[in-house]
C-alpha cells in the first residue's frame, strides 16, 4: 500500500464509487458478499488498491497546504519540480495563529514587526504525492492557496 486506507467512514461516503471500481475487477454484488463472508484478505486487498487509487487522484490535484503550529504558520506551494515553504513567526505574545482572532489580526496587519518571514524551496526527496501525504499525516491541510500568494506578495 502506498498511502493508508481510507477510513470505513471515507469508504462509506464513496460507496457509489468503490462499486464502479469493483465492478471493473468484474466483481458484482453477490460475489463481494461472497468474498466479505470467505476471503477477508481479499477484501484488504481491494480496499486497499482503492484507496490507493484515491489518494492518487485527491492529491495529485493539491497545490497547496497549510499548517497551523501556535506562532508558526507553514504554508507551502507544490509545483512539478519544487516544493516551496513560507513560515510565518509571531513574537507577539500569547499569539497562536489557530485562534480565529490571533489569525484575522495577522491578516490585517501582516507587515507587522513582530511577524518574521522566511522563505526556501527544495526539491522533492520523494514523489511528490508522498511528500504532500506525508505533510498531511503531520497535520497539514489542504488549502486555495490564497493566503499563501498574498503572504508571498508581501515578502516579495
């Protein structure tokens, strides 16, 4: 398995989608019951090859992520090649971007002193979907990217 599987919840949700997908392996109905009742590897097998298949196709449409951590704020762009972070230091005290209040007033007043701005880029160590999963397992959500193109203007 490349990723992990989904969970019975995210299964249940795609359960239209997991039928269609079962049905190209010419699997009906009547013969997933058959294998559910008698070959539960199987059935691992299977939900994991779709899960796979999920995980591809979700993150390989994800071009930004971010991540809240108290007085760092992590944002990053996936582009083909490079992989590019801003993180966002606040000195201002008892600061923590993931209060609704805290993270308004750095957007009304991004420029200033007491927020540090560093910027890098690197390339991908890993495919670039593992490196997005993996950012993702430790936290990062999925994002428009609004707020990093308006942080990177800022920063030039």
């Amino acid at each position: 398995m490349k990723y992990r599987q989904l969970t019975t919840e995210q299964l249940n949700e795609m359960h239209e989608e997991f039928a269609m997908f079962l049905a190209t392996q010419k699997i009906d109905s009547d013969k997933w019951q058959e294998i559910k009742d008698t070959k539960p590897e199987v059935v691992a097998e299977e939900v994991n090859l779709f899960s796979d298949l999920v995980w591809e196709k979700v993150l390989g449409k994800i071009n930004y992520l971010t991540h809240f951590v108290g007085t760092n704020l992590n944002l990053f762009r996936f582009d083909s090649e490079l992989i590019n972070r801003i993180v966002i230091k606040s000195s201002k005290e008892n600061f923590d971007f993931s209060k609704k209040e805290d993270y308004q007033w750095f957007i009304d007043n991004s420029k200033d002193k007491s927020f540090e701005y560093f910027k890098g880029q690197k390339t991908y160590f890993k495919d670039r979907n593992i490196e997005i999963f993996e950012l993702i397992e430790k936290g990062c959500t999925m994002d428009k990217g609004d707020l990093y193109e308006m942080v990177f203007k800022i920063i030039g």
